[in-house]
C-alpha cells in the first residue's frame, strides 16, 4: 500500500498513513469545505488496511478543533480500525492528544464506543 500524506492547510488536518510501519497521524484543525472530497481517500486507505494490518497499529489523534461533518468522518475511521483490533487480534491503541476539556471529552465519547484501547495525552498550549 501506497504511503499518503497530506499537508495541513488553514482548514484541513496535516493526515499521515503508513501501512508498512502501522502508523496513522491525523492533527490539526478539521473544517474542510467539502469532508467528503478531503476524507474519502483516506477512508478507503483505512479500509485496505483493514484487510492485511501490521501486527500492531498506532494512532495518533491530535485534532485541535473540528466541525460535525469531521467527527463523523473520524468516527467511521475509529470503527474500521476498531474491527482490526477486535477482529483480527493485533495490537491497536489510540493516542489522544488533547489541550482543552472539550477535546479530551470528544476523546471519551469515542473511547466509549469502541473496545480498543485509548491512551490520553495533555498537550502544552
């Protein structure tokens, strides 16, 4: 699978994911103009990956801000690799990273929906 890598602009997250090392980066602001042209490919990305995961697979979650439309989008991403963890039993672990309450609060609603494991990070300001 092809490495993707997507710049962070003044309204769309900086997106990084890496199949061969198990790695998936999503940070910054997420207000995209249209969600469905911005995370669509990565949602198919996610589900390939689904089909042959490595053995263990990180997340890194560091959204600062993030309209509707995003959290969903994130939430279906959340479920495909929910199923890696529950399905296929490989290590999966979710890092939280986090600056205000609001933030960790969302971090908390996901976690509530999903069986694998969330670590919560408190970023400085």
């Amino acid at each position: 699978m092809d490495k993707i890598i997507v710049n962070q602009t003044s309204k769309t997250p900086f997106v990084s994911l890496d199949a061969e090392k198990g790695k998936i980066e999503i940070l910054g602001i997420s207000i995209p103009e249209n969600p469905a042209d911005f995370y669509e490919p990565m949602l198919s990305w996610i589900e390939q990956y689904e089909k042959n995961p490595c053995d263990s697979t990180i997340i890194d979650i560091g959204i600062t801000y993030y309209n509707t439309s995003s959290s969903k989008w994130l939430l279906e991403f959340l479920l495909v690799l929910n199923k890696i963890y529950i399905n296929n039993n490989k290590d999966v672990l979710v890092n939280w990273h986090y600056s205000d309450d609001d933030i960790f609060e969302a971090g908390k609603d996901y976690e509530s929906l999903l069986e694998m494991p969330f670590h919560f990070i408190i970023e400085e300001e």
